[in-house]
C-alpha cells in the first residue's frame, strides 16, 4: 500500500466516523425535539440524559469558554429545567432556543 492509499483510507475512516457522529447527533436532537413539542416530558427527560452523555459538550457544567458555546450549554439547562419541572410551554420555548443556537453554531437544525 502506497503511503497516498493509506492517508486516503485514513482520511475516508476519519469522515464516516464524522459523519457517523454527526447523524447520531442529528438524530438525538429530532428525539429530543419531537418528545419536547408534543408535550411528552417524561421521555423527553430520558432522551436528553442520554443526549447529554452522548454529547457530554452540550452539558452545562462543560464549557469550552467560547460565547457561543456557553449560550448552547445554558440553552440545554434551561430545557432541562423546564423538562424536570414538568413546564411544557416553557420546554417548548427553551427548545426553540436551543434549535436557533445550534444553527447559529453551524449545527443542523434539526
């Protein structure tokens, strides 16, 4: 194997498994926004746990300091507030904000 055929591979490994990540992300946040705007709290709560230790940077205790990242990690602390307080309108608007943050932030909407 040439060493341009294994930096190739290794670049081709590098984007399915970017790709792999994003889609499960992608998915997780549809999950996630779907429970919220039909009001079912309960599997909201459990789909955002997962959500967060899945995506451990969405955690509101993890920031990397940037402006923007900051704003997400409060956006999701505050849609668990409002999931755990069992608050659908106010779930309902913390997950709007959510979803135009992250869009912001370049990720898709989801």
């Amino acid at each position: 194997m040439s060493a341009t055929t294994g930096i190739s591979s290794s670049a081709g490994v590098s984007y399915a498994m970017q790709l792999a990540q994003t889609s499960a992300l992608q998915r997780g946040l549809f999950s996630l926004g779907t429970a919220v705007q039909s009001g079912d709290l309960t599997s909201a709560s459990s789909i955002l746990t997962a959500f967060i230790k899945a995506n451990p940077q969405f955690d509101s205790a993890a920031s990397d300091g940037s402006q923007s990242q900051d704003s997400i990690n409060q956006d999701f602390n505050a849609l668990a507030d409002a999931i755990s307080n069992n608050q659908v309108d106010a779930a309902k608007s913390a997950w709007t904000q959510v979803k135009s943050d992250l869009a912001t932030s370049g990720v898709s909407d989801p």
